[in-house]
C-alpha cells in the first residue's frame, strides 16, 4: 500500500469504526450500511487514488441500452456523476462509479468525510436510476 494509501486510512479511521475498514496489498475498503467503498492506488510512477464501488450488478442479463444512455449522458463532462465515471465490466456484469484524485487530496478527516458523502449520494443516486431502468436487477446492492 503506497504511504498516500496509509495515510487516508488514517483519516478513514477518523470518520468510521474500526471495524468499518478492511486493508489490503493495494488499499483498503470503507464499508457503510448502504455500501462499501474500494480505496486503491495502482502504484508504480502514479500518484492517483481511486474509489469505487458497485452501482449494480446485471446478473448475465443484458446491459439495458436506457440506463446507458443516462449513464453515457452523466459521464459527459462529469455533470452527472459529480467528477467520478459510471463504467460496466464485462467480466462480472458490474457496473461500477469510480473516482479518480490526486495524491494528497484530503488534508484532514473532515475533508475526507465530505468527500466520501459526496461520493456515497451520487452512487446513490446512480442506483436509484439503475433500479428504475431494470427493477429486478438492483435487487440486493445495499453492500
């Protein structure tokens, strides 16, 4: 885990409880009732961070061609997904909302709790728009 990596667990272990974060090689994960957040750098000569987490899950049914094209229409110019981007990974059948920042982005816990707000209400929010494109599919993402 790179040291900006270290460093926001530290402000995650500001904002959540102990057992709320779980570390792993690359980052670690912040886990709410509603969903549980991925914090990762890919390491090597990059200084971003991510975080991601699922906004559903397809479940081998296809992708629905109406939440795509909300989904292109939010990603343009970010004004939907408040900077972050809506992606579908075909592999698993997940479409997923990730947000990339720069190394040092947060500078203390209370920075650090506004953005992972943010981040919580618009993936929210992209699962209510997903639901309403796909009612059955949306079934069982609360975590």
């Amino acid at each position: 885990m790179t040291d900006d990596m270290t460093r926001l667990r530290g402000l995650a272990e500001q904002i959540a409880p102990a057992d709320a974060i779980e570390e792993d090689d690359v980052g670690f994960t912040l886990a709410f009732p509603s969903a549980t957040l991925m914090f990762f750098s890919p390491g090597g000569h990059s200084v971003a961070g991510y975080c991601r987490a699922p906004v559903a899950e397809l479940g081998g049914a296809e992708f629905p061609m109406a939440f795509a094209e909300e989904a292109l229409n939010g990603n343009f110019f970010w004004r939907g997904t408040g900077g972050a981007v809506i992606s579908y990974e075909e592999e698993s059948g997940t479409v997923w909302l990730t947000d990339r920042f720069d190394e040092g982005a947060f500078e203390d816990g209370a920075d650090f709790r506004e953005y992972v707000e943010g981040f919580l209400n618009t993936l929210e929010d992209w699962r209510e728009r997903f639901a309403l494109r796909v009612p059955a599919s949306a079934e069982g993402m609360e975590a």
